[in-house]
C-alpha cells in the first residue's frame, strides 16, 4: 500500500430505471411494453468502438426464447450457460442452451466463429424482433460481448429476484474490442481479509465492465492469506491478524480455496495474478518464520497501519534463507496458479535498506519466479535494479512525480520507471491519484485515505487520464514509458482503512463495514470509469458524455444489491437537483473555493473538489430571479465587480447587485454563472490548482460551464 505522501455517506433514492433508454430519453418507472424504436446511442459502458442503433423494435425474450450456441466447444457452451444463469432470477424464466449449426430465428445466438481479425476479445452484436447474434472468435470474445448484452436489456435484469415486466432487448448494431490487452483489478486480501464468496461477487462485479484480470495482494506485514503446504507456519501466524484485527485462525485461503476462485475467475474470462510481496511489506512472513530475520527470532504479528516497517534479512547466510523461502513459497503458488504472472511487490522498503540488500531480494524472487515458467510483474520500484527480459511493472506514481519529469530533482519513482523502460519491461499503468479506489471521493467519504501530493479522487479524476502520457509531463508531453509498452490499467483497492472515520485509528467503537460493502463503495462508480479507460480508444473518450451513461448505471446497481456511492457530478436517476441550498460549483474538474480565507477582498480561488467548507456554498434565491453564493468556511458572498478578466473575490453579504448571479442552464447538466452586476460570466483562469476565479464574455469555455451538486 503506497502511503510514503500520504497527508457521512450521502444517500439517494434511485429509480427502477431501464438503462435501455437511449441518453436524452426522460427517466421514467420501467414498464410492461417494449421500448419505442429510438436512433438514439445506448448508455453502455465500457463505450463500444461503433455503435449503430437501428430504428426498430428490439428483441423479446419468452420463456420459449433459446440460447443457440453455434459451436460444440465447452467454453463457448460455458458462455450461453453463464448467460441463461445470469438473466434466470429476474426473468423466471429458464432458458434452454442449445448446440446448433446456423442462426435459428427468435433465439439468442452465440457464434464464436468469427474472423480472426475480432481478436479474442472483440466482437459484433446484431440485434432486432428477430433475435439476437453475438459473433466473436472464441468463447472469450462471446463473453464480453455478453456483458454489452446485458446492458441492453432494462435494468431490472440485474435483480436476483423475478420481476414482472417486458425483457427487450435494445436494436442495435455493435462492433468491439478493447484498447489494452490487459485490465486489472486488484483486491487487498492481506489487510483485510475477504472470505471466498466475496472475492467472488466482487470478480462477477469486475466482470460486468470488461476487467479482465483480477490480482489478488496475497501477503503483507498484517496477513499471510495463502496456505503453504510445506510452511504450515505461514498460515498458523502469519494469518491471525488484519488491519486493526488480531486472533483470527482461518483468515487465509487454502490451497482448494484459492484454486476454487481461480476456477470462478476463469469462468468470467479472467487470470488471477498472485502477489507475494517483499522484502518490504513482509511482517506477516517475519512473524511465522523465525530465520527469516537477523536474530533467528520471530516478530510479534502485526494488526497496525504503518509502512515501510518490515524487510527480510537478506544479509550474510540469512540471504540463502530468504533465498530457500521465496523458492518454496513461489513454487508451491505457481503450481496453483495457471496464469503467466506472479508479482513480487517491490515497494516500500524501509529507508536503511541498501541497494545491495534491495537487489538480493529481487534476484532471489526473479530467479525462482523465472525458474517455474512464470513473467515477473512487480511495482514499479522493482525498476531500480536488475530485472529479466519482459518483466511487467505496475506504474502507481502520481501527478507529483510527472511534475519532476525532466528537472534536476526527478523523483526516485521517475528513475525507477526509466531504468525499468530502458530494460525493456512493460508497464500496467495504476496511478495512484486516479486509479486507487481506497482514495476517498472527498472530504465526507467514510473509509479510505487521501494523500498529501493526490488529494482527493473523485469520479472525473478516475476517469480523465490518458495511459499513455500518465509517465509524462503534466501536459501530456515526453512520455518515459513508450506507447507500445503499456500492457494496460488497473484499478487497485486497498483495504487497511475500510472502517468509517478512517482518516484517524480506528477505536473498539469503529464500524467496520463488510469487506464487500467497503469494496462497492470505493469501486462503484469508479471501478467502471477505469475499466473505460483500459478498453475504449482516448480518442472516443469524453467525461460529459460518460457522465450520463454512467449514471443509468446506477439503477442496474440498486438491482443488483450493489452500495454504491452517488457521486456528485452524475445526473443519477431520482436524484432531483435544485439551484437553492448547499452545492459545490465546479467547472472543467475543478472546484470553486474561497483559498481558506475570511477576509475581505480576498479573490476566489479553484482548487481540486474535495467538498469540503471552503468549497461549499449556499446558493440563496432573491426576488429578481438571482442567487447570492455564500462560502461555508468565512460566510461571506461571492463578489463580482470591474472588468472583464478581473477577478472575483468574497465580500461581506450585504444584498448588492454585485453579489447578485443568474444561473442558466446550459447542455449536459451545467449552467453559465453570470453576474448580475457586469453582465460577464464566471469563469476560472485554467483547470488548475490554485487558478482565480474571474469574469469574463461567454466563450463556451469549459472553464464557463459549471455543475451545481
């Protein structure tokens, strides 16, 4: 957990919507009738490559419906299955798999005879009154396009109880596949324990946008979670403990358990990568194996918060220790694991460790990973010291780092990075101040952590980063990680600060949510914003419009029995916005913000939304149809005067023209600001930290468009 910067829930009532409405449809209860034909673009997400909806009326499913699968070859078999498992609860109906030869009519047809060029992720989806045809080469191409499928039917699908209503199926043409070959997802298990059938429901959930592989944080200083035969120490110590827990006696998994969420995983089309951490993060291992340290003396386990507190001995004959221990442990994983990784960690290390004892470490893991046929894969600081040919390296720095790029004082995460490109490895691309979903939302989120250099990660910042240019400077240029060796994204969730008021150490009167309430509300709906990040093309990429097919998530989540966080800045169904009352303004990302002052005169600011008392502000209705701005923290008004380009600043409220402002929606939820008093509109001077707000003529900027939440 990458902590070396580091620095009430609100509720909803959402509407049973179907997300099968096209995205300028008005939301409205689902009903009996099938849909009318519509032209208009499906709120689908991942965001397909082409989407062309066809003006007709779309398919039904009976109970007499078929699932017709044009192939004899289990996996593909294993699809139509899934599928006919999957829609049974809320349709009551049970849909027989069929093996067939050629496209019957009325039936759910899925042919993984598809070109070649579909590549085993892509397909085509065709449907119509007819019937429905997902064509893919192989049965792993079938299954994405399956979850595109079922996003075209109402949202109530997700329901695991039978619902009465019209199962139709959206007309449309689709043509798919994925910008990167690979997109994780990572589940802490170390520090916080989750048991088997919540590592499940959360795959399932992954799954449904597209992930594609699942690594699981399998060790670190507060848990030992996989069972070694040959150390049966591991799990008797090792295991006993989690953040801010201790006296467990089966919070780990065994070898059939971990071999049963392998066989799940696979199932939905996703490779479990293992990751046995070191030599930092290891205090789980140091606390079962006695010569693993310097004094041959087991440590005490360990159930705190901390990092960077644990390191292996990796001096003298304790080396060849290590060395012997990181043989058995990675053997008896990779013989559990089929896929082509094990990650090593890599992070973290205490600040005494010395290079010498660092590049022990990484030649005794990767010589035994290597040695069992297995690719390295580690977080980026692996690059500081010798790694094989075609290692992968898990890239988790942040803006702060891209700021150094090409200075005299680039960061060690920068130099790491470089030496890792110039050895030839690939890289997953997971910033930290984008894609760590234990950061919290902003300053009311319950759980999690936010660091002094990231701040804050709402939706917008999940969503708007580029993997391409996230190794390079801040405006996109000198990349240090060439475009052809990133392997792809993953979104990583921490779990050590999964208890509410987690910005402080948890006390015996802590509520600690269940893992898999911690883990839907920190993923949803960021988890789905960094899965499009990883399949869709940048080019097709657009934060207002996949804000509004975000939101027709929401009800497909309210069906499925997913907690999810309504974040601001996504029109949610049900969810009625009104000018008066408390909001934070926002426009192009940023947040206004009165700089923490409560003084006169003193100019707005627009800094990175965290919601918190100096950006929140009471929007109060006067009798010509304006609104005053009143700032939390000083509880002045918001004040505009002068010329166009001065800046706008916090005054005492005293009624006046000046503080006066009309609100007048525009497109995509927004709303231009204009002042009463000059007639100009309030505008930031740049989307970035610490900008002034100003007043300008409207230019349709970005910078003019504002949310009110």
């Amino acid at each position: 957990m990458h902590r070396l910067h580091r620095r009430g829930r609100r509720l909803a009532v959402l509407a049973a919507v179907a997300l099968t409405l096209p995205l300028t449809a008005t939301v409205s209860q689902a009903v009996a009738a099938p849909p009318a034909p519509s032209t208009q673009p499906y709120a689908l997400v991942p965001l397909p490559v082409s989407q062309h909806v066809v003006a007709a009326h779309g398919f039904t499913l009976t109970p007499q419906t078929r699932i017709a699968v044009l192939s004899r070859d289990s996996a593909a078999v294993g699809v139509g299955t899934y599928l006919s498992k999957l829609i049974a609860p809320a349709t009551g109906y049970d849909l027989p798999v069929v093996r067939d030869t050629r496209a019957p009519k009325n039936a759910v047809v899925l042919d993984p005879n598809g070109p070649r060029t579909l590549g085993a992720e892509g397909y085509t989806l065709t449907s119509d009154k007819n019937g429905v045809v997902v064509k893919a080469h192989g049965a792993e191409g079938l299954f994405r396009g399956v979850q595109t499928l079922r996003q075209l039917l109402p949202a109530a699908i997700e329901s695991p109880t039978k619902q009465s209503r019209a199962w139709t199926v959206s007309p449309v043409q689709i043509s798919d596949s994925p910008r990167y070959e690979y997109r994780g997802v990572m589940l802490d298990v170390a520090r916080r324990f989750f048991p088997v059938d919540q590592v499940k429901r959360y795959i399932d959930e992954a799954a449904a946008y597209k992930i594609n592989t699942l690594h699981l944080h399998l060790t670190d200083d507060q848990g030992w979670r996989i069972a070694i035969d040959a150390i049966p120490d591991l799990t008797k110590a090792g295991a006993g403990t989690q953040s801010g827990f201790t006296g467990g006696t089966d919070w780990y998994y065994t070898a059939a358990d971990y071999q049963e969420i392998v066989a799940y995983a696979s199932s939905r089309f996703m490779t479990v990568v293992p990751e046995i951490d070191g030599p930092g993060h290891t205090g789980a291992a140091l606390a079962s194996v006695p010569d693993l340290n310097c004094d041959d003396k087991a440590k005490a386990p360990y159930s705190g918060f901390e990092v960077g507190i644990s390191l292996y001995c990796l001096d003298g004959q304790h080396a060849g220790n290590v060395q012997n221990f990181l043989q058995t442990v990675i053997k008896a994983v990779a013989e559990l694991t089929p896929g082509p990784y094990i990650h090593l960690g890599g992070d973290e290390i205490p600040h005494s460790t010395t290079p010498e004892q660092y590049a022990a470490y990484v030649k005794a893991a990767t010589d035994a990973t290597v040695g069992r046929d297995k690719t390295v894969m580690a977080w980026h600081q692996l690059g500081q010291a010798t790694i094989p040919a075609g290692s992968l390296l898990q890239y988790w720095g942040e803006d702060t780092d891209r700021r150094s790029i090409g200075t005299e004082k680039e960061t060690d995460s920068v130099r790491f990075v470089r030496n890792g490109a110039a050895q030839g490895a690939k890289f997953i691309m997971s910033p930290s101040d984008h894609a760590y979903l234990d950061m919290q939302y902003d300053v009311s989120t319950p759980y999690g952590v936010n660091w002094t250099g990231s701040g804050y990660v709402p939706v917008r910042r999940s969503y708007e980063w580029d993997p391409a240019t996230v190794t390079g400077k801040l405006d996109g240029t000198g990349s240090i990680v060439p475009a052809q060796k990133i392997a792809g994204v993953e979104a990583a969730l921490w779990a050590d600060r999964a208890y509410e008021g987690s910005n402080g150490l948890p006390t015996p009167a802590t509520n600690w949510p269940a893992p898999q309430a911690y883990a839907d509300y920190m993923s949803f709906p960021r988890l789905p914003a960094i899965a499009e990040v990883g399949w869709s093309a940048q080019s097709v990429r657009d934060w207002n419009g996949f804000r509004q097919r975000l939101a027709h998530q929401g009800p497909r989540w309210t069906a499925a029995g997913i907690g999810y966080y309504p974040a601001p800045g996504i029109p949610w169904p049900g969810i009625v916005k009104t000018v008066e009352g408390v909001h934070s303004v926002e426009a192009a990302g940023i947040a206004l913000d009165n700089g923490g002052s409560t003084s006169d005169g003193s100019d707005l600011l627009m800094w990175a939304p965290n919601r918190g008392n100096n950006q929140t502000w009471t929007l109060t209705p006067q009798s010509d149809d304006t609104y005053t701005m009143t700032n939390k923290k000083s509880g002045k008004c918001a004040e505009a005067t002068g010329a166009a380009g001065s800046t706008v600043v916090q005054r005492t409220c005293n009624g006046r023209t000046a503080q006066r402002w009309k609100i007048t929606p525009t497109r995509f939820d927004q709303n231009t600001i204009t002042s009463a008093g000059t007639g100009l509109l309030l505008t930031a001077s740049s989307a970035t930290d610490g900008a002034k707000a100003t007043q300008q003529p409207d230019t349709g900027s970005a910078l003019q468009r504002w949310s009110i939440d």
